[in-house]
C-alpha cells in the first residue's frame, strides 16, 4: 500500500490526529495534488532527451541503442501519463495503483535519463560540450525533483537513479576535466536533498492546515445554515401562533354564534360579545359562574344537561336544539358542546346559534306556500266548474288563465294566450272588445259589463262580458277577470223555451179540449140516462151507453197517447227484438182497420207479399206505428177515397254503412200536409193547419211513431202525394239494425 508518512508524522507533531474519512479525502487531495505537478516533468523530460539525442549526434552515433531508449522512455511516459490521467479523473478506485504506476514510471524516466547522461560522459566527453548536457541534466532532474517532494521515497529513489549513473561513469573515466562537474552534481544532489527534507515539512504542514482550515470552515458554515434553519423556523412558529391565536380571538370575538368557554368543572372562563348580547348581561358577572347556572331552568335541557356535559367532558362531540328563555325573549336555540384546546388548556366550548328567526320563517313559509297550493288547487277546479266562459289577466293586460270554455270561443288555446295581450293573439276589433275598460277596471276597482258583436272563433258571437277586479286579503288589486255570456245562444234558449211555452199552453189548451169534449159527452149521456132509467126506455138508454163507450174510448186513446209518449221518452230505447214476418203483420193490422174503413166508404189497398218478410222488431211498437199511421190517414181520407199500403226494399245509411231495409209506405189521397209542415208534424203537440178536421189528436202520435222507429235505427218521413194527399214512409232494416 502507498502511504504517506510524512503526513502521520506532522499531524503527530501538531496533535492532529484525523478519523478514516478524513484521512482518506486528504490523501485524495495530496495524490490530486501530486499528480498536478507532475504533469509538466512528464512532457519535458522525453522532449529534452529526444532533443539531446538528436543534437548531440549519439542518434547516428548508436542509432539501435538511441531507438531502444526512446521506446523505453516511451513506455515509461505512456504509463506516467495513464496515471495522472486516473488519479485526477477518478477519485476512489484506482487511486492505488495508479500511485503505484506512478511511482515505477516516473522511477524508470530518471533511470533512463542517468543512462543516458552517462553514455553521454563515457563517449563523448571530449569531443561534445558535456559540461552543458549535464547542466541540462541537472535542471531537469531538479525540476522534477521538485514536483516529488511531497513523497520522499519517490525523490531520494528518483535522485539516486538520474545521477547515479553520471556519477559513476565520469568517476570511472577518470578524466581530471570531469571532477569538477561531478563535484558539483554531488553537491547539487546533497543541497536537493535537504531541500527535500524542509519542504517536504513545510508541504505536509501547509496540506495539513488548508486542509483541516476547510474542514472547520465547512463544519461552521454547515451548522451555521443549520443555525440559521433552526432559528428561521421558529422564527416563523412565533408568527404562525401569533396569527392563529389573534385570528382565533377574533373568531370568538366576531363570531355570529354565542360561545362560552369553561373549564372542565363547568365554570365560566371566558364568554364573546354574541352571547353577552343574547344574555344581556355584562362579561363580569358571567364569568366564574357555573355553565349550569346559565342553562339551569331552560324548557327541554333540563335532565339532559348533564349528560351532555359528561359526554362533553370524555371528548364526545354533542349537539341539541331547544327552546330557551334568555332574560326576556325565548329563543329558539341550536347548542353544540365539545371539549378543545384552547392556549394550552383543556377547555369545554359552547357554541349557541340563534334559529328562532329561521324555524318561524320556514313554519310561516310553509304555511304560505301550502295556501298558495291550495288556493291553485281551488281555483283551477273553480275553472273547470264554470261553463260560462272565463278569463284572468294581470294588471298589463297579459292572459293568466282561462277555462276550457274561453279556450273553445276563441278557438286559442291557453298555451296560446297564456302570457300574451289580446293584440297579440287576436284581431283588432275584437282585441279592443276584450281589452275595453280594462285599465279602468284595474284603478277603480269595480267591475263593469261591456257587449258586443263580432266574428270569433269562425263564428258570429254576441257577447256580453262581465267584467271584475281581482284583490288581494288587503284589498290591492292584483289581476282583472271577465265572465262571458254568448248571448246569441242565450237568445236562442229564450227563443226555444218560449215556443216550448207556447207548445204548452197551446197542447194544454188542446189537451183541455180534447179531454173535455169527450168527458162532457160521457157526463150529458150518463145524466140522460140517470133521468130516462124511471121512464126504462131502454133503446134510449143503450144509444146514451154507446155514446158513453165511444166518448170513453176516445179518451182512452188520448190517455193512451199520452203515457205512450212519457213512457217512450223515460225509458232507454226498445231493444226487446225479435224475427217476425213484416208483410203478416201489416196485413193483420189492414184487417183490423177494414171494417171502419168499410163505414167510412173508404178503400184499403195491400197487396200482402206471398213470401215472408222478415225482419227483427219489437213488434208491439210497430204495430203502434202502423194503426197511427193509418188512423191518419182514415181519419184525413174523404169517403169514397182510396188508401194504398205498399212494402218494398231500400237502403238505409247507419253509421256510414248501407243496410238493407224494408221501405212501408202508407198512401192516401185526403187533404195532404202543407210543404212546410212536413217535418214539423212529428214534433210533439204539433198538429197542422189541417187539425181542425175531424177526428181530434193531440199531436203526439207522429212524435211516438218516430221515436219508436228511430229505436229500430229506421228512418220515417212525411211527402205529398201528387195530385193530393200524404205518403207516410219509414224504413226498417232487414235485421234490428244494431248487428247486421
Ligand atoms: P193527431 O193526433 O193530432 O193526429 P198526429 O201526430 O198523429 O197527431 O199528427 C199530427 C198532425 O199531422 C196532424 O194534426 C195532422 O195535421 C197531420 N197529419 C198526420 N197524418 C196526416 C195525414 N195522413 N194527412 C194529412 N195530415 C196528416
């Protein structure tokens, strides 16, 4: 191993005694040092030995031997310089044996050049300046002496192998011109060696110093900054609590929420303004009280106080909302109680929010918003209620809601108007009819009716609007309405009901007569007969009876009449049907008819079919149909004139579907219906102009036949037979209508 002994030696000197680590990076420091100075003798001592070669002509003189030196010195150099190389580039590793190599090459460079300064003496010391090339020599060997002075084996080694040879050489020559020069470089030698001894002192001395002088620099600086970090560190904990126990402070000064801070036996440390306020109590005389004292008495924390405490105390979070009474006023209050550390102390916290405002607001809200719904509940249903058309708008005139009624004279819908001003969905003039007095309306306060007439909805309307304010609990007016009245159709209604009126009073007062006659007749006969049964005339009293039986039946058929048509018209329509043969049946009713016909002179045609026709009615009904029929027509036949009954095939359309029908036509040749009159006669009470003639009727039998044949879903009209008379036909489907 390379060691340095001198550096033991001086740090024993100066008391210096340096751990591994130490030593180490100072030895990396002196091998870096070393190598440094050793660069330059590295490049010069080659130089000036090819130089030397070359110009002293021993290259010609012994070319073989100057090629083996130079390849030798070569070698050496290359070594050299591969070592300074590594132990300048690397630090640890190869430091070593890079030494090492140093060592040996820098030791066979002086050998080689001693060698050759003797050749140099034994050939040529009297034909060259040999005084000159040792001179160069001994530079040379001095420099490079002087970069080895720090390692004192390589110098003496390093000495002994430049000059020894010259040396011996110019001794074993003996030539008397050469003492002087060997002399000298004895001398020489000697002086580098004591020269050697004290710097090499002095190097190790100073290495030493510099060294340990940077290490302490380096140790202070480092535990300087450390210092420096330590005391930056708590420099900037000082501020960080100061900051946080001022913001703190402030939080618990400016806070919204009460506080109270107690020890952990419950007294009264400190209390923020907030809850002073709630209190109204001065801090002095709350702190040092017992937090119980404050709550003590409170609505529902009673028991539980103290169980909120001990939970409080273990460390145990604890909230609760209460109502409280705080000196005059309840308070509806949110308490939170939790243990914390307050500056270094263990500390129970109380905080107390106020939600009295916030409860009663959202209950009032509450109750509000459920009016609200409920009012829009009522008032949509009041919307649909109402048949008459209706409409809200605000105080500019824009639609808020209408019903379904206003919806249909409009033909708009409420998406339509919702929103919208009337010169905005409709035409101008009627726009200033809806829109009229509105304004008005909405300042007065009273409500107003306005009339007029114009096309809407595709229709002419003639509306009258009542017009009102809506108001508000306190009276303000917040929207207009306006209730519509179609008064054409109201008209219209008058109109009906009057004629409805009408065909009262005149079927009453043709029912009165109807009934009178009759009864008046049955009543005369009965008195007659009353007075002629002493006299026992009896042909007299049978003629009053018969008289009696016919009045009778009269007003039998007309009560008759009458319940049919009541009957009819309560219950829902006939469906009890049944297949019968309709040409058979009319022929039965033609034979019960033929023998009045026979006294009336009046001839009956039918041509009953020989095959049968059948068909589903209810054939109690059409027989009534067919004895009205043609008791009418008997009844406004001539004697003497002819009534034909025809039956025939047609259509009818029932629900857009043709079906096949059985067209019934009773034919007569009396005194015919007027034109205008050939629909009316099947209203009920409605007689024509003709009524006058015999026979009497009430006007209903028309009415019942239509309505019995209108059940079967046929069809029965009224026609003027050519040249006179009326053609009754109806029409009865094949099968009862409802399934064909
Ligand atoms: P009434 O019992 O009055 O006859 P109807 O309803 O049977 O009632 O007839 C109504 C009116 O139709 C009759 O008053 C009459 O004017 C007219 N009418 C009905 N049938 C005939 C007919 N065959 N010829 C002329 N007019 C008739």
């Amino acid at each position: 191993m390379i060691v340095f002994r001198d550096i033991r030696r001086v740090g024993k000197q100066r008391g210096v005694s340096l751990c591994k680590e130490d030593r180490d990076a100072l030895l990396l420091k002196v091998s870096q040092e070393l190598a440094k100075q050793a660069i330059l003798g590295t490049v010069i001592i080659p130089f000036f030995l090819i130089l030397m070669l070359l110009s002293s002509g021993y290259y010609t003189f012994m070319p073989h031997l100057s090629i083996l030196l130079c390849s030798l010195m070569l070698i050496a150099v290359s070594s050299r310089s591969y070592a300074l190389y590594n132990i300048l580039h690397n630090t640890d590793c190869y430091r070593e044996k890079s030494l090492r190599l140093l060592f040996y090459s820098a030791i066979t460079m002086a050998a080689l050049w001693g060698v050759i300064s003797g050749l140099f003496i034994y050939h040529y010391s009297f034909e060259f300046p040999v005084i000159l090339i040792l001179m160069v020599s001994v530079g040379i060997a001095a420099g490079s002496v002087s970069s080895f002075f720090m390692w004192r084996k390589l110098a003496l080694t390093y000495l002994c192998c430049a000059f020894g040879p010259s040396i011996v050489v110019a001794g074993v020559a003996g030539s008397s011109a050469l003492y002087p020069v060997v002399a000298a470089m004895v001398f020489f030698m000697i002086f580098n060696i004591c020269q050697l001894k004290f710097w090499n002192e002095q190097f190790w001395n100073n290495i030493l110093t510099t060294f340990l002088y940077k290490e302490q620099t380096y140790q202070l600086s480092q535990s300087m900054t450390d210092v420096e970090a330590v005391m930056k560190k708590n420099l900037k904990r000082e501020l960080e609590t100061e900051s946080a126990e001022a913001k703190m402070r402030q939080l618990f000064d400016y806070s919204y929420d009460g506080i109270i801070i107690a020890d952990l036996d419950a007294k009264i440390l400190e209390v923020n303004q907030t809850m002073l306020n709630f209190m109204e109590e001065l801090s002095e005389e709350v702190v040092g009280k017992a937090l119980a004292e404050i709550l003590q008495g409170q609505e529902g924390i009673n028991g539980a106080i103290r169980d909120h405490f001990e939970k409080a105390k273990k460390g145990k979070a604890c909230s609760f909302s209460c109502w409280m009474r705080l000196k005059s006023k309840d308070y509806y209050v949110r308490i939170n109680l939790r243990r914390v550390l307050w500056f270094d102390q263990n500390v129970l916290f109380l905080t107390l929010r106020d939600r009295t405002d916030s409860t009663a607001a959202r209950a009032q809200r509450n109750l509000k918003q459920q009016s609200l719904t409920d009012s829009d509940v009522y008032m949509k249903a009041i919307l649909r209620g109402i048949e008459l058309p209706l409409y809200c708008k605000d105080l500019q005139g824009h639609y808020i809601a209408v019903n379904e009624t206003f919806e249909k004279i409009c033909g708009k819908t409420r998406d339509e108007l919702k929103g919208k001003s009337d010169f905005d969905v409709f035409e101008v003039n009627v726009a200033k009819f809806f829109s009229f007095r509105d304004s008005e309306i909405a300042v007065s306060g009273e409500s107003v009716e306005v009339k007029g007439t114009f096309q809407l909805g595709g229709y002419e309307r003639n509306l009258l609007v009542h017009k009102f304010p809506l108001k508000n609990s306190d009276h303000t007016i917040y929207a207009t309405a306006g209730i519509c009245t179609d008064v054409s159709t109201l008209q219209k209604t008058l109109q009906t009901a009057q004629l409805a009126n009408e065909a009262k009073s005149e079927f009453l007062a043709s029912m009165s007569h109807e009934l009178r006659t009759p009864m008046h007749s049955i009543l005369c006969f009965a008195r007659l007969g009353e007075k002629r049964a002493s006299v026992k005339d009896w042909e007299k009293l049978e003629s009053y009876f018969k008289m009696i039986v016919t009045s009778g039946d009269l007003l039998l058929e007309l009560l008759n009449d009458l319940l049919d048509l009541s009957t009819l018209e309560a219950l829902p329509a006939c469906t009890d049907f049944q297949e019968y043969d309709l040409g058979e049946d009319v022929g039965q009713i033609v034979s019960e008819f033929r023998a009045m016909m026979d006294e009336r002179n009046i001839t009956l045609i039918y041509q009953q079919p020989l095959f049968s026709l059948l068909s589903n009615y209810n054939q109690i009904r059409i027989f009534q149909v067919l004895r009205n029929l043609l008791s009418n027509a008997i009844k406004f036949s001539a004697p003497g004139q002819d009534i034909y009954i025809d039956i025939g095939t047609d259509h009818i359309n029932i629900d857009g579907t043709m079906l096949p029908a059985w067209k019934v036509r009773i034919i007569d040749q009396g005194i015919g219906i007027a034109e205008e009159e050939l629909e009316l006669v099947f209203d009920k009470f409605v007689q024509g102009e003709n009524k006058k003639q015999p026979g009497g009727g009430v006007g209903l039998g028309l009415a019942i036949c239509k309505r019995i044949i209108e059940d079967h879903n046929g069809r029965v009209w009224a026609e003027q037979n050519e040249p006179c008379g009326a053609i009754f036909t109806f029409l009865l489907p094949f099968s009862d209508g409802v399934d064909p």
